[in-house]
C-alpha cells in the first residue's frame, strides 16, 4: 500500500544536471534570491547595508526587480502596499542593526493591516550570535527579540542549508490567513560565504487554508435567518480575504443592512440600498448597531476605531468570524468563528435560508439622513467638497493612500473607493509617513495605473526624500500635500482637551519646489480648482506633487 507521505517528487533531467554542476561563484545570498524566485517573487524593496551586500549582489545578478528607496522605513511602507495591491508577500532586504529597526514603524502597520511582508534581514556573522558583546557594526544583543512583538512569525537561518526552508516557511506564514509580515535573518558571513549547494529549483510553499468548523457556522446561520435586526460590520479580512462578493450575497440574502470599518472600505458597495457607509465615528450608526439582534462581524476585532473609541455596547447576539485567534472575543462575547473570512462566508451561503426585510433599506437611508443632518449643523461645506472633488477625479479603480491627516480622518467616514481593495491608509498603527511610500508600491505593482498619495504638510516631511524614488523608477504616483502649517489633527485634539497646542505648528518648506529639486513636476492648487489640476495630474505620466493650501477641520465626535 503507498501512502500519500511516501510520494516523493523525483527530479527532472534538467534538475539533475543543475544540481551536478552549479554554477561557480554562488553564495548564501543567491540562495536566497533562488528561493524567492522559486517562491514566484519578482520585485524586492530594501536598502543595501554592508552586512547584506552578498544579498544585494545576488539580487543585481538576478531577474528580480530591485526598488530602492532612501529611508528603510519607507520602504516598509512601499512593500506594505505593494502587498496590499497584489495579494503577494512582498520582500524587504535589510541591514543588520539601525537599518533592520527603522524598518519597525512599517511592519507594525503591514501587522495591523494584515499585509504581507517578508522582511529579510543580514546578521553579525554568525559566530558573534548568542547575546555575547564581541563589538561587531551594528551589533544587537538579540536583534530578532526586536522583532518578535511586532510582526506575525520570526524565521532564523544560521547555515546556508538553512536558508531555502526557513524563507519557504516565512513564505507560508506571511500568506496564510491572517496575512501579515515576517522577519528572516541570516548572518552576514552566511550570506557572503560561497556554497556547493546546488540552485534552488522547487519550492513549496503553500498557505494554510483556516477553514471554519461546520457546527459553528450552522448555529450561525440559525441566528441569522431567523433574526428580526441583522446587521453585519465588514472589515479588513473581508478586503484582505478577496470576499466583498460573498458578502454581498449574504447581506442581500437576509435583508441585513452593512458597515464597513476603516479597513474594510469597498467591502460593500458605497451606494447599495443596504449600505451604512463608514460611518462608525457616529453616535447614530453605533445605536444602531447596538439595537441589532443579531450582529455578524466579519473579519474586524471590533477594536477602538470599529467601535466609536469603544462605546458600542451590543444589544444582541454576536457572530464574530476572525482569522486572527488573539481578537476573537477581545472586546465583546461572542459566538467565535476562527476562520478566513471567504470561507466562513461561503459556509453561510450554503447553509442559511433566505430571510426577506423589505423595510431594512428605509432603515438604512434614516440613518444616514439622521448623521446628514448632524453634519450639516457643523459649517462642514470644505471639507465635503474636498473630498468630493478627489473622487471626481479619482479613476474608480485607482488606488489611493492616506496618511494620518484631518482629510484622511474624514476619508475614513466619508470616501467612496468605489471598488474593493482600492483605498488604504495607516489607520491600524496609526503612524505619520505611510501614504506617499505605500503608494509607490502600488504604482510599482500596477504599472500604468494612476496611484493617489493624500498627506498633511507634517505627514510628507516623513517621506519627501522618496520623491528621488518616484523619479528614479518614473511611477505615476501624485501627492496631493495638504499644507494647514503643521500637525493639524494634533492641534485639533490638544486644543479641544487642554485649550491651547504646543509643538504642532511647522516650519514647513515650499513644497513645489522641493518637488522641482527632484524633477517631479508640481504646482499648487485651489478648493475651487482641485478636481480639474487632480485630474490632469492623474493623467499625465511618471510622478507628480500637488500642494493644497487649507485648513480642514474635524467634525465633532459623538463618543465623549
């Protein structure tokens, strides 16, 4: 009798005569570059290091696409969004010591995001490991233990032999569900050091399916169809699971109206009879959650943005299906479903009955008028036009980055994206810098797509060296820079809970002509004129900045 675990894969000719005569000059980094490539990755983000110059050197002798960028941190954040974009793990190449922890900010966010990253990181050479202080450049006393409350798995390779199976396994962790960055590190002298190892040429890699247990989805589906209130809360594991469609089907299968939170925009279209938007910042929309009988949340933690800053206090029953086991039942009981959320939403499909509400979209629109008309009594004219005006000018597939500005906080509510997987922003960490460096990652993952960048003035001083970067690589990214003269979110904040602002006001440089310094064409703009210079912006080829001189303001928040 054979069994399945005594099938072995028996090599080709061609693998045969590659491994019998590999060719001459190989190291540790192109095992590396081999696994990657084996893996089926074809573009790599980093920052060369003097640890990591075998690494590099192999890369430069390959077919994959090296994107540089100036600031390792960045490019985190380019890798983030080329992840978020394609689906794909994206690699990151790093240095050992200050080039691998200023990585940390991006991976915290790809982490939050659930993004996948595979950041590789060289090593002191191996014989300087183990904690001792042998005074190596950029010595750490354990530079993975930086790593390990930030990111998802922590892969180490001491060996050149090593090196192909503990990529395959970061590979594995980083695209099975929830995604979400890992760390590899290999010591410098592993990856320098020559091998008769022959090339890598098969390599698997598969993610792990999480799918949910039927007993707890038939329960589910009981509540659900016989429930008189549904509601379901759609986040980022929708997004992130490819599963706008199944939800769809399901809201509009049991009549239940639908909210997306800030990561799962264009999980549900914006204008559907069913939709509840984004407005989760509101006391209206978080009463009317609560008053739900029956509340699905579907891949969101429920944490302190989902919930109005945590006082949603549910009412009714909760279904929670989450792929990440740590938030299942972290704020409220539940009926927990440890599952990606495509599959959880294909059991339900196939076992809850119809259930018809034919007064469950008028109960959407008075909602919706009901935070209208709140909105309407805060003098809020510029801030909606603004927003409106971008996605005038917005292609509806294109992709479009926010960073941590009062008009990305207002996107979070109030932006339309059009299609799934199309707006992102740094909302999990929280972070300043993340939208222009993410959104050269997406340009370089769809090329010929325009991409959008929105910042504030404090948020692009994080990131104008990477416009060296957007011009070195000709990406059609352009930035819109909201320039209010300094941290406006911050000044909002501080002002309304202590009275006055200290160290939020910038001294900030003339943006247009920084640009011009890198050869990136840009130009100011209006709020009158802002939907036709965007457009024409988004047209034209390579990159391109915008400056917006304005001063938006929040609308008044209903959780104090």
């Amino acid at each position: 009798m054979t069994h399945d675990h005594d099938l072995v894969l028996r090599p080709t000719e061609a693998q045969r005569a590659a491994a019998l005569a590999p060719p001459p000059g190989r190291t540790g980094g192109d095992l590396v570059v081999e696994t990657l490539r084996g893996l089926g990755a074809t573009t790599v983000f980093g920052i060369p290091g003097q640890h990591a110059l075998a690494l590099f050197d192999a890369v430069g002798r390959s077919d994959l696409r090296l994107v540089g960028l100036q600031i390792e941190n960045n490019a985190g954040f380019a890798a983030d969004g080329y992840g978020r974009i394609t689906g794909e793990a994206a690699p990151l190449l790093l240095s050992t010591g200050p080039g691998a922890l200023t990585s940390l900010a991006a991976l915290q966010e790809a982490a939050a995001a659930s993004a996948p990253v595979l950041a590789i990181s060289s090593q002191v050479p191996a014989a300087g490991l183990g904690g001792g202080r042998h005074g190596h450049l950029h010595e750490l006393r354990d530079q993975a233990a930086s790593f390990r409350g930030v990111v998802k798995s922590v892969h180490e390779a001491r060996t050149a032999s090593q090196i192909p199976s503990v990529i395959a396994a970061a590979w594995e962790s980083a695209l099975s569900a929830p995604h979400g960055p890992v760390y590899v590190e290999i010591p410098a002298d592993v990856l320098s050091a020559e091998t008769v190892l022959p090339q890598v040429t098969a390599v698997d890699a598969s993610p792990h399916e999480l799918a949910p247990r039927p007993e707890l989805t038939a329960l589910a589906a009981h509540w659900l169809e016989n429930a008189s209130r549904p509601v379901i809360v759609a986040g980022g594991g929708v997004v992130r699971a490819d599963a706008a469609g199944k939800l769809r089907q399901l809201a509009e299968r049991i009549s239940a109206p639908v909210v997306t939170t800030f990561g799962g925009k264009g999980a549900f279209p914006w204008t559907h009879p069913l939709s509840l938007q984004s407005w989760l910042e509101d006391r209206h929309l978080t009463d009317f959650l609560e008053d739900a009988d029956v509340l699905l949340v579907v891949g969101s933690g429920l944490g302190e943005l989902s919930s109005n800053y945590h006082t949603l206090f549910p009412a009714g029953r909760v279904i929670q299906i989450e792929a990440d086991l740590g938030k299942l039942e972290s704020n409220h009981p539940a009926l927990g479903i440890h599952a990606d959320a495509r599959l959880a939403l294909q059991a339900l499909l196939e076992t809850v009955d119809e259930r018809q509400d034919p007064y469950a979209p008028a109960r959407v629109r008075m909602v919706l008028d009901e935070i209208a008309a709140r909105l309407a009594g805060q003098d809020l004219t510029l801030e909606q036009e603004l927003l409106a005006s971008i996605r005038s000018a917005l292609p509806p597939r294109s992709p479009s980055f926010w960073d941590m500005t009062v008009l990305g906080y207002w996107a979070w509510s109030a932006f339309d994206p059009r299609h799934p997987n199309t707006m992102h922003s740094a909302q999990g960490a929280g972070g300043l810098g993340y939208a222009y460096p993410a959104a050269l990652g997406a340009a370089v993952a769809e090329p010929g797509t325009p991409v959008l960048a929105v910042s504030g003035d404090g948020g692009a001083m994080y990131g104008i060296a990477e416009l060296a970067t957007a011009r070195r690589h000709d990406l059609d990214v352009t930035w819109l820079i909201v320039d209010d003269g300094g941290y406006g979110i911050l000044r909002e904040y501080m002002t309304d809970a202590y009275g006055r602002a200290t160290g939020t006001e910038l001294d900030r440089p003339d943006f247009t002509a920084l640009a011009a310094a890198f050869g990136v064409p840009a130009a100011t703009t209006t709020p009158d004129t802002l939907a036709a210079d965007l457009k024409d912006a988004l047209a034209a080829p390579g990159p391109s900045v915008l400056v917006l001189n304005a001063t938006p303001k929040m609308f008044a928040p209903t959780h104090l």
